[in-house]
C-alpha cells in the first residue's frame, strides 16, 4: 500500500487467532493504521490478499460489516448529538444490540448520557467510541486506542471489559501507544516499523532471554553511604546498616524495552 512515493504497507503478513487478544504495535508512520483501516474494509488493498473472518473485507463487505466492530479514532459521533442518542441509534443499526443502558451503566457513560458529544471528556468520548464499537455483539472488533485520555479507574474498566470479550469468544484487535496495556491484556503482540513486521510473538516470547533485575523494598529510608554499600553482598549489607529487607522482586526487560531495541524510536515518533 503506498502513498505517492511512500510505500504505507510493505509485504506485511500476519494472522491474528480467534478469542485472542492481538496488539499491533509501531511508531507513527509504520503503517498500522492503513493495516487495520484494510482489514475494515476503508481501503481496498493494492496487492495482496486480506480475509477477515474469511470474507473479503471489500467484496464482502455487507456480508462482514455486522460480524465486526470499529472503534475510530476519530469516534464517528456527530458534535451535537448526545451520547446515549448516539449509541442508540447504533444499537438500531444491528439485528440483536446489547442492552444500551447495560453497556452505558458498565463503561461509565450513564451519568453523561445527555451531554453533547462535543462537550464530553476526552475519556468520556473515547468510552462512547468503545461502546459504539460493542453495541452490535461482533465476532471481531478492532480498537484503536482505547484508553487514550481515560483516568486510571476507566483503563481498569475497559481492560477488564477487553478481557471478558475474550473469554466470551471474541477476537479483540488493538492499537495503542501504551505499551504497558499492551504487555498486560495481548496474547499476540505484532510490532510494525516502515509498513513491515518486524516482530511478533507472547509478550512473554518477546521480552525473555534478557538479563534480570533486583527491587528491594526495605522498612526505612537509606543515607548515601548505605546506597553506595548496595553493590556488596545483599546479606552483609543488610546487616551492617541493621535494614531489614521485606522484599525482592526479580523482573526482566518490558515490552516498551524490546520495542525501543526493535524500532530505535518511541512510539510517539514520526517516521
């Protein structure tokens, strides 16, 4: 897929499993966005094969539009149209909808359900997009990130929310710039760099193979000279300076580690 003389998607290949939960990860300007928006069917693929749940997503389209559930960036919501109006109206648009005020009650939307769209939160819009997305029941849905905005306590709740559409049979794929939700919810992580797949694996296949750290976590504040003692041995140290250790957690290198290594850029960054 290319844009002028700039090449968007460049011989990607990748299958994302059933009932998982798929990350498609890479710096802005790698492409992961034209990949989904193909896989929606908003592009037609200049070569190649794409299948969605085994339909074409283009020739197919009326066949495949309500298998499937689109969380946009930009939401698709009208400026003025109050948000429970506006899933309703989705909920209308498919043959069995979830219960609207259930959906509203469970990603927060109930007390802002008379708001205007424009006048709604960044995370208040984003859970609006998120519910617009699961109204339908879909076997797939694609969700471009979803936490975007959202304080900690709406993360938790769309988190949990991902996972039960996973233990419930759906196929849930997601872009985000968090790359900590991504080591958390995916069982399939894809990294993209120039419209190319660069890696994939488990969060866990990505991140081994690295060299352990050690946390300690001990019962009072330490002075400079304790600190400089830290690099003997743990035991010695402990009792020279009579600080008692709670506890030590061993950790390995982070998704956002292996990303950085993979890309030599943040996600933040244009290519």
């Amino acid at each position: 897929m290319a844009y002028g003389d700039k090449t968007a998607v460049d011989g990607l290949s990748l299958t994302v499993a059933p009932a998982t939960i798929t990350a498609v990860l890479g710096p802005n300007g790698a492409g992961k966005t034209t990949t989904l928006e193909t896989c929606e069917g908003y592009r037609r693929p200049q070569a190649g094969r794409v299948r969605v749940l085994g339909l074409d997503p283009v020739a197919d389209r009326h066949e495949l539009l309500p298998r499937i559930g689109v969380m946009l960036q930009g939401q698709g919501a009208w400026s003025g149209v109050r948000a429970l109006e506006m899933l309703r109206h989705i909920a209308r648009l498919h043959a069995h909808p979830l219960s609207v005020d259930l959906l509203a009650e469970r990603l927060g939307l109930a007390d802002c359900g008379r708001t205007p769209y424009r006048r709604l939160s960044g995370g208040q819009q984003q859970r609006l997009g998120l519910a617009m997305a699961l109204v339908g029941r879909p076997e797939i849905v694609f969700v471009d990130e979803p936490t975007a905005g959202m304080d900690p306590a709406g993360r938790r709740t769309t988190w949990e929310l991902l996972r039960e559409l996973r233990e419930d049979g759906v196929t849930v794929v997601l872009t985000t710039h968090y790359l900590e939700e991504a080591e958390h919810l995916a069982d399939q992580v894809h990294i993209i760099d120039r419209g190319r797949l660069i890696a994939s694996g488990t969060p866990e296949e990505l991140t081994r193979g690295s060299s352990a750290t050690v946390r300690l976590v001990v019962d009072q504040e330490l002075g400079a000279e304790a600190e400089a003692d830290l690099r003997a041995s743990v035991a010695a140290w402990g009792e020279r300076h009579r600080v008692g250790v709670e506890s030590m957690t061993f950790g390995s290198r982070t998704l956002e580690d292996v990303f950085l290594e993979l890309t030599g850029r943040g996600l933040e960054t244009d290519s």
